[in-house]
C-alpha cells in the first residue's frame, strides 16, 4: 500500500505529520490474479477482449520499454499469416486505447512500429512489490498480502506462444518474490523486531509460499517467544507436511534441530494481549490533560487493532492509507504512526489529550473465514471526547487488493465534511487561523440567504487580509462572488466576476496543490466564460490531487451538463453520492441532479430530485428553474405556479429570455427544452 512520507515529529512519541507530495497513478493496475486497470476516477477500463487484455498485461511486464508490433503480433497470433497478425493486433490496439478512453495518450505510446506503456502514470501491482522498500517501514510483503493470485491468472490458452512466455514470467516471478521475502525475513530476524511483527510477516510469506523453510523457522521462535509452544511445533508439522506433498523431501536440519529445542524447551507463560500502559511507560500522572493552543486544525490516526495477529500489520497499513489520503486536505494538519503501535499501547482519555489533536481517527479489524469488517470512528476531542461520526464496512478476503476504493476512499470523504460542519458550527475556537475564518463562513454561505451570505463575504474578507496567501479564503471568496452574481445580489455582476477570475486564478497560483482551488476556478471557466474545454481540464487536475473530495465530484458533474453530456455528468453524481453519505449541502448536489435528468429528459426523476433542494434550501434561487422545466414538460402548470412564484421573489426580473442568454448551456436543443418547459409552466418570456 503506498504512505505519504512523513516527517519526524519527537514532540509526538514518533509520531509523524504526513507528506502530501506523493500522488496517485493516472491508472492502477492489479496483475496478480485477474488482470484489472483501474482509473484516478475510480472508472474500470479494463478492454472486453482478451486479446486485448494480454496485450496490457504484456506492456506492464515490459517495464515501459518501447515494444515492437511485429512481436506482440507474432506472440499472440500466433497460427496465421503476418499480415492477418497486424492486422488483428491493430483491432486488438484500438479495443485498449477505447477502453483507456481520454487516459490514451497518457498512458499508452503507440506508432506504425512500436507500444510502449508509460510507466510513471501506472501503479501496477507486481511491480510494486518487486521495487524498493516502501515509506513508513511497510514491508513489501504486506502489499503482496493484498494482491494475491497468480499472475494474469485469466489469460490462459490466449495462444501457445503466449502461454510459453507467461510461464516463464510466472517463473522468473517467483524468482524475485522469493528473494524479496528472503531480503526481508533477513531484516526482521532481529532481537529487537517485536515477535507479533515477526510472527504476522513469517505467516504471509507461508501463505505465499507454504515450503518457505525460513519464514517457518522465524515463525516457530516467534511463537515460541509468545509463549505458544504448541502452535509452534504444529507450525513444524505443516512445513513438513507441505514440503513431502509439494517438493518429495524433508525439513532441513537447522528446521529439525529447531523443532527438538522447542519440543524439549519448558512452556513459557503466554504473553497477554490485553490493553496495558503506553509503549515508553509514561506516567498517566505526568500526561497533560488538555491539549495546547494550535493555529491549525490538528487530526491524529490511531494504529487501528485487529483481532488477530495474522492481519495486525493490514489494520496499520489501513490506518496509513487513512491518513495519506487525509493529507490531501490542505485546510488541516494529519499525524500518524511511523511505526506498528504494540497492541498493549493504550490510547485512553489522557494518552489522546496529551497529543495536542483536535480529532482521532479509530479502527479495528474483525477477521472472517470468508470476510473482514472494519470499524472506523472518527472522535471529537473537545471538553468531552466523544465520536462524531462512524461507519463499517465488509469486505471479502478476496477483494482485499479494493481496499482503497471501498474502505479507504469513502472513509477520508465523509470526514472532511463532517469535520467542516462540526467547526463551522463551534461558538469558540480551538483553533485559531484565516482558515478557521474560512470554515465558520461556509455554512453562511451555503445558507444561501442574502444576510448571512453577506457576513459570510466579510469572513473571506478578513480571512485575506489575515493571511493574502491563504488559497482555500481565495478561492471560496472567488466563489462567492460568482454566488452572488449568480442570486441577483451584485450591484455590478461585470466587476464581481472579474474579481472571481482574479482570485480563482490567485488561488491555484499559491497553491498548486490545492484540489479544492482547481475545482473552483473549473466551474468559474464553465459557468461564467463557459469554456468548458479549459474547465474540465481544472477538474482533471483536482481530481487528480485529490480524488475524494466530494464537491468536486458535483461541480464537474454541472460542467458536464453545461457542455451537453449529462450521461457523464450521471457517473460524476453517482460518484459523488457513493462519497457523501453525510453532506449538509445535499442540496447542492440534488440540483445538479436536477438538470442532468432534465437534459436526459427524464422529467418525472428531475421532479423528485428538484422538489427535495428547494425544500432543503428554499432562497436558492438556481434550484427553482430546473424543477419548473421538468414540472412544465410534465404539464403540470398548477404545480409549477407557486415555485415560479418563489423565484420571481428571489430573482424578479427572471426571465425566460434572460436564463437562455445567461445560463451556461452549449447545445442549441438544450436550450430550446429549457425554454419550451419553463414557457409551459408560467415563466415570463421577457
């Protein structure tokens, strides 16, 4: 699993804040078992053919070098002419580059001679585990104990060459997986590694390898040490057991002579597990109990638990990826673990106020025959410590290469909003910044009444006057104005969208990291100077910095819909909803929904989505005209009466004339559609 880097912290008992520089690949790609491509989106491109299919799995083996097209030919045409074998591959080429879709270009390099795939924007799961050490002392036999199977294990009988060259790969796989487990037994054989940590990596290496005489021999001492004694001696009889079936012979004598010295060894008393005192033995008396003033928000994660050994380094390896993906949030600091926390540390009241956190994230791991579930709370650590929000999730031991897309990625996007919600609701500060100012206007904004979302632009105000170089206040306040335009509140709409340009570009030019600044200079582009090109094009990027930010997934869907394609706005929304089971500003995303079903024509589904926003925020004035096309194409004018009477409140001299010269839409029949409702339910024509 790939951990941001992390920066010593000795202030927080080897505790580190984490890095926010590593990215995700453009496309993740899992070869170990079923071959699987996976986008930054969350989208499946894995091609139907399985032709098709063997030709990515061959480019990831060829490690980004440039691969002649007479070779992948012949390999995999292997029965007929040449010409037909080119001619085939070509078909079999543009099956792939289709399913990449607008990922192409970057990911595959194709011309009239050679295929290369590029390696920098792949993560490709073999490779991963065969390269150096990882980040945060994660072994790289914890990665290869979620991406288990046999290599391309579904693309058999593809043709005899083929099949011939995968066995060799097989093999020289094999190879270098066993020497990775050697390399790392070798660093864990030590006094000083604790023997659950020992024990826990000794067991993925045999569940790999099961002959692994090596790994068996570190696993009986450990167990040993443990004071398992039995467990370690039928630890000998499966090793010999699995080396008679598989390999005809017998443990080597250093396994033998292991076996007798703890068969002969007198019972140790079995170390228990159970919840003691904190690692460096610290006394409770001499923890602080509050914690000290910070300028930024402050979030730690907790070496999750886990109630078994075997998957005690998967729950800190989770609690990693928790946390780098927190860390792409740039408006709150993250501290996590360096290391695997004993499981006899103790995270009680006075251990979590002594960290000077503002929130905790907690897990464990339930282990299954078939399943594990995993309990995740997040905990406010305020006068009372108290969990604020929750969620479990099951998985099947066989989808545990999807950790991240299942667990890990709707994990850190419920958190963020409701931390934000939480903070911006707090009467006094424990915290004190321009971002702080930030947090505490967005709920007046989304309000989206004209006094609090006045008070709200003077919070943005002060939060850049506080701190100019501050991209989160920039980019709300560049938002902000294009609101404010937006409800028919600017005295000179020209002047305000000008300053929203100014501050959307500031944003992004102070922070180049900052995934909640590229979407909002996206929908500045869409929505106001309606260049959807260079919209999308900012989307991309945030979502690349961060792809589970759940607004963002909702303002690229509008800009889909704006440009005429609400099929793909659907799959951006669907997204965004399977991210945002909490979201205070449901609203927000219902009307987007709004639209696209009006566009796809769908009037009865835009009714049902548009009736909820204007209920959930009844002075938003944008929400009201999608439900009054979709009820007028319904021809239900009555209904429609009251909302078109709502919005001339809000907006009095809306018009139908003036929303189709003013709303953002690129296709003529779009346009005509919304006129043609919004005429059908009342609204004036202008």
């Amino acid at each position: 699993m790939g951990v941001a880097l992390a920066q010593q912290n000795a202030n927080q008992n080897n505790l580190v804040a984490l890095d926010v520089g590593a990215r995700q690949a453009v496309v993740r790609i899992h070869l170990l078992g079923a071959l699987r491509a996976i986008s930054y989106l969350g989208e499946d491109l894995v091609p139907r053919g399985r032709k098709a299919r063997a030709i990515l799995g061959y480019l990831c083996l060829h490690a980004g070098q440039r691969v002649p097209r007479a070779k992948i030919a012949a390999l995999l045409w292997d029965r007929v002419p040449d010409q037909q074998a080119r001619a085939s591959l070509r078909q079999s080429l543009r099956e792939l580059l289709l399913a990449f879709g607008p990922l192409a270009d970057e990911v595959l390099e194709t011309d009239a001679e050679m295929v290369r795939l590029n390696q920098r924007a792949c993560w490709v799961d073999s490779a991963a585990i065969l390269a150096g050490p990882h980040p945060a002392n994660l072994l790289r036999t914890d990665l290869a104990a979620l991406c288990e199977g046999e290599l391309l294990e579904d693309l058999n009988g593809i043709s005899e060459a083929f099949d011939e060259w995968l066995l060799l790969e097989r093999a020289r796989f094999a190879t270098e997986i066993t020497a990775v487990f050697d390399e790392e037994l070798h660093q864990i054989a030590r006094a000083d590694v604790p023997a659950e940590r020992r024990a826990g990596l000794a067991r993925r290496i045999i569940a790999c390898e099961p002959t692994h005489e090596g790994a068996s021999r570190i696993l009986m001492a450990a167990l040993a040490e443990l004071g398992e004694k039995a467990q370690a001696l039928r630890e000998f009889e499966r090793c010999r057991m699995a080396m008679r079936s598989r390999l005809e012979v017998e443990p080597a004598a250093e396994t033998r002579a292991l076996y007798e010295k703890l068969r002969s060894a007198p019972t140790r008393p079995k170390i228990e597990t159970g919840l003691g005192p904190p690692a460096h033995h610290e006394s409770r008396a001499s923890i602080a109990v509050s914690a000290p003033t910070a300028s930024r928000l402050r979030i730690g994660v907790i070496p999750f638990q886990s109630t078994t050994e075997d998957n005690a380094q998967l729950a800190f390896s989770l609690s990693q990826e928790i946390a780098s993906a927190l860390a792409r949030f740039r408006w709150f600091d993250v501290v996590a673990a360096l290391t695997p926390q004993p499981q006899t540390a103790q995270w009680d009241e006075a251990m979590l106020r002594s960290k000077g956190w503002h929130y905790a994230v907690e897990g464990n791991l339930i282990s299954g025959a078939e399943k594990i579930s995993i309990s995740i709370r997040l905990l406010d650590i305020g006068q009372d410590i108290r969990p604020v929000w929750s969620d479990r999730f099951e998985l099947a031991t066989s989808m545990m290469d999807q950790l991240h897309d299942r667990v890990v990625a709707p994990v850190v996007a419920r958190i963020d909003p409701a931390i934000l919600f939480i903070e911006g609701q707090q009467s006094t500060s424990r915290w004190s910044s321009a971002t702080r100012l930030v947090v505490q206007a967005l709920p007046m904004f989304f309000a989206m009444q004209r006094a609090p979302f006045e008070k709200a632009g003077e919070l943005l105000d002060q939060a850049l006057r506080l701190d100019p170089q501050n991209a989160k206040a920039a980019a709300w306040k560049a938002f902000w104005y294009g609101f404010h335009t937006g409800q028919g509140w600017a005295t000179d709409p020209c002047e305000s969208l000008e300053k929203a340009r100014e501050l959307a570009t500031q944003a992004i030019r102070t922070d180049p990291e900052n995934a909640e600044a590229f979407a909002i200079c996206g929908h500045m582009c869409a929505f106001f100077e309606k260049d959807y090109e260079l919209a999308q094009y900012y989307f991309n990027i945030s979502l690349r910095l961060n792809p589970n930010i759940t607004f963002t997934w909702a303002m690229s869907a509008a800009t889909h819909n704006y440009a005429g394609d609400p099929d793909a706005a659907l799959q951006h929304l669907q997204r965004y909803t399977a991210l945002s089971s909490f979201d205070p500003n449901a609203y927000f995303g219902d009307t987007i929904y709004t639209t696209t079903y009006v566009l796809k024509g769908d009037y009865a589904a835009a009714y049902r989505f548009g009736k909820r926003a204007v209920r959930a925020c009844p002075d938003f004035s944008n929400s009201y005209k999608h439900l009054i096309a979709a009820l007028g194409h319904l021809g239900r004018r009555e209904e429609a009466a009251a909302y078109v009477q709502k919005l001339l409140q809000l907006e009095p001299h809306f018009t139908i004339a003036r929303f189709i010269a003013s709303y953002p839409l690129a296709r003529q029949e779009d346009r005509d559609s919304y006129a043609r409702g919004l005429e059908l339910a009342g609204v004036p024509k202008g």
